[in-house]
C-alpha cells in the first residue's frame, strides 16, 4: 500500500480544486433579518478585545486576551482588508505565549505583506519522532521559543501572487526529563538552536473572505531553505504545500471547506522545525506534539452553518499521517479523528469568529479548542 495515502490526498483534493468557481452573493431588497446585508464589507475600522479563560489537558487552567484589528480602505469586495490578532496568554502549567499575526495590504491589494511574531515559554510534551510513539513515551520540557516570519507577496496577474519570505526561530531550553530523548541527545535539536531560512512562496487567492470564506480556493506552495548562509545551526530544505476549497450549498451561508496539507523536506532537520499532525490547525482531535516527523500529511472536511443572531456551528473530520519520507507514508498508518463546535461572530460584516471545538481523536482522547479564527 506504499503510496496510497499520496494517491487518496491527491484524489480528494482534485475533487476539492474542481469545484464551481466562486460566484458573488447578491442580497435582495427583502432581507428583514439582516443576515445578507451583514456580510457587505464596510469601510473603516472594525476592532474586537476579548478576555479567555478555558480549560485543556495541554494547558490546565489558561488565561487569555486577544485584540483583532481589521481595516478596509473601499467597498470593493475584491480589495482585501488589512487585518492583525494580538494575543497573550498565561496557563497555571506556567506557559507563556504572546504573538502578534497580520496581514498589511497596500496599493488596491497589489502587494501583501504577512508578518508573523510570537515569544513563548513552552511548558510542553514531547514523544519522539515517528507515526508511532506511544503516550509513555511523554517527556515534559521547558524552553522559551521567539519567533518571527515575514513575507512580501505581489500580484502577479488574477489571483496568482509571488514573493520572497524570512523566518528565524531561537530554541532556549530551561528543563528537560532527566534520562529522556532530550536529556541525552538522541534527537537532533535536543540543544540550544536557531533556524532562520529564505524562501519563496506562490499563492493562489480567490476567496470571498480571508477569515471565514464560504466561496474560492487558497493554494500556496512554500519553499523555504535553512543552513550557514542563512545564520541557521541546521542545514535542510522544507516544502509546504497547503490547498483549501470553499463550497456554499444552496440554501444561505451553508459551507462545505475542504483541506489538503503536505509537508516535506530532506536534509538535517531538527525535531522542532519538524511538522506535526494535530493541533487547531491541523486535525483536531489529536493533541498537536503527539505525531511529528519530517513529513506530515493530512485531509481535512468542514461543515459550517449558521443558527440565529451571531452564533453558528460547524461538524469536521480529518485523517493524516507522519513519517520519514512520502515513500513511507501508508493508508494502514492513518490517524482519524472528528468532532464539532460553536462559532461567535467578534465582527460580523469582517466574518472574525471566536471559535469553540471539541474534537475526538485516537482512543476516545477529547480536546477542546478556544481560537480566534477557523481552522482554515
């Protein structure tokens, strides 16, 4: 069967890519409970804070605020708005998280530029390398991880752009399991680090909304190399390459979204430059360190509907796989995992939806998820 998952993932996503090309919703004068007519873009500045307090196995009891900030310079539809999230976080497992994700878009939507920066002190699990660690392979480690990445995209013609990227990470760890995988060395990247690469990525972009689309695609291909030339302790090349669909059913605002995410590379990687299956971005239901290595795959299906005032919901599923290579990668070696959620609109006209998500993944396990954004 070696190959097959390749052949499903491509399969599905050739289903996905095919679909009916984005049309434009048009609300008619009748529209007495506003639903249409809030989803016209509006001019100006749109700004939400929100204080979080949750709950997760991960986090133990976690304290959170986040600002959203999004603003558009024209009715046009077709321009995007410039957007940024700013967050802070603090768990009673003493983790530490601030980030800062935006998006600046200049010159009518001619040129994109994403900015990405973040400082975490991670208190957090670590079960090896491989599609089949074992939970009593858990080591907890403590480490701070600053981060940043940037990339400068323009339109090259329709919805096609290109650009160049830069990205650093600083790995600076505190604690580490005595006589664990870390503690001896093991794996590579179990000492102080740095990663910093160039890159280059091209992007296809035709969605209605880059928050919560309900019609169009994203495609992007991410290319990005690492090594002594960069100012990187660890030399290896990684390809991303991330393709989503956005299908809305007949009867108003309903939305099937499809995912299909591949990561590979070759080279020296270390174990935190390495991609992971789970997480709230990826398949829910897993918990994120769980499965990593240096090839991870997964699918991905979303059905989203709205309920009434600002409250919506939706029902995912998702399978995936790691593994040393593509060529290792097998259907017998899947991960399943689904479940379901609550959205609440921060700023309806924008789509910018406070997201509530519990997922079931292997062995019955439950995560919750409490994120600003979708998914995908």
């Amino acid at each position: 069967m070696r190959n097959s998952l390749l052949a499903l993932a491509l399969t599905a996503l050739g289903a996905l890519t095919g679909a009916t090309p984005p049309r434009t919703i048009e609300c008619a004068d009748d529209d007495p409970t506003g639903a249409c007519a809030a989803v016209a873009p509006r001019v100006g500045h749109e700004l939400s804070v929100l204080p979080i307090a949750f709950y997760t196995p991960e986090t133990s009891l976690a304290f959170a605020a986040v600002a959203v900030w999004v603003h558009r310079e024209t009715e046009d539809p077709a321009v995007r708005a410039s957007s940024a999230r700013i967050g802070a976080l603090y768990t009673l497992r003493n983790q530490i998280s601030t980030g800062f994700d935006g998006t600046v878009v200049l010159a009518q939507d001619t040129w994109r530029v994403d900015v990405q920066l973040g400082l975490n002190r991670d208190h957090e699990d670590f079960y090896g390398v491989g599609n089949d660690t074992q939970p009593g392979d858990r080591e907890v480690f403590t480490a701070w991880n600053p981060g940043v990445r940037v990339k400068l995209l323009r339109r090259v013609i329709g919805d096609l752009f290109v650009g160049p990227q830069i990205g650093a990470h600083d790995y600076l760890y505190q604690r580490q399991a005595t006589g664990g995988l870390l503690d001896t060395g093991a794996v590579r990247g179990s000492d102080d680090h740095l990663t910093s690469g160039v890159g280059a990525v091209v992007q296809w972009d035709d969605r209605d909304d880059p928050f919560a689309p309900r019609l169009g695609g994203y495609y992007q291909l991410d290319l990005t190399a690492f090594g002594p030339w960069t100012g990187s302790d660890h030399t290896y090349l990684r390809c991303d390459l991330d393709l989503r669909r956005f299908v809305e059913l007949p009867w108003l605002h309903h939305v099937v979204a499809g995912r299909g995410y591949v990561s590979t590379g070759a080279g020296a990687y270390p174990w935190t430059a390495m991609p992971t299956l789970g997480g709230a971005n990826g398949v829910r239901g897993i918990y994120r360190p769980r499965f990593r290595d240096r090839t991870a795959t997964f699918v991905a299906l979303e059905y989203r509907a709205p309920l009434f005032w600002r409250l919506g919901a939706v029902l995912f599923g998702g399978v995936g796989e790691v593994g040393h290579a593509l060529s290792s990668l097998t259907v017998g070696g899947l991960h399943p995992a689904g479940g379901g959620g609550l959205r609440f609109a921060l700023a309806p006209p924008e789509r910018v939806n406070l997201t509530f998500d519990v997922g079931v993944g292997p062995n019955a396990e439950v995560r919750p998820y409490v994120t600003v954004g979708e998914s995908f």
